[in-house]
C-alpha cells in the first residue's frame, strides 16, 4: 500500500501485514505455553512435536529449557 503524509503531502511504502504469520507465531507461542504448564508433570516421559518445518522453528524459539530436555522427538 501506500500512505501520503498529511503535512506535505509525501508518499511512502507500506508494507503489507502477514496475518497468517502472525497468527503462526501467535499459535507457536501458546503451544509452547501448553507445554511448559505440562513440562511440571513429573509424570508425563516426555514430548513428541510435529508440526510442518517452518511451524516447527517457530515452536523450537518459544521452548523453554523445560520443555526442550523434555522433547522425545520432532517431526
């Protein structure tokens, strides 16, 4: 898109928002939220993620230490 300044009248870029990945790193974090609040239970062995790659780097950053010496396997 565009924007025009109202003062003098000078056009910029504006660069289009991602709501799909916005919503992607959104989901990673509240997942990664998920399995910290079950990384307390002593009871659980461990974790297997799947997830398509680029989902799967996003939930990588969001893991706390916890949940990451936690993790079985990824997909």
């Amino acid at each position: 898109g565009r924007a025009v300044s109202s003062a003098d009248g000078r056009r910029s870029a504006v660069g289009q928002t991602d709501w799909h990945d916005l919503e992607e790193r959104r989901f990673a974090r509240t997942i990664a939220e998920t399995l910290e609040g079950l990384a307390r239970d002593k009871s659980i062995p461990g974790f297997i993620i799947a997830a398509p790659p680029r989902t799967l780097a996003e939930l990588r950053q969001s893991f706390n230490a916890d949940v990451k010496e936690r993790i079985i396997a990824e997909l």
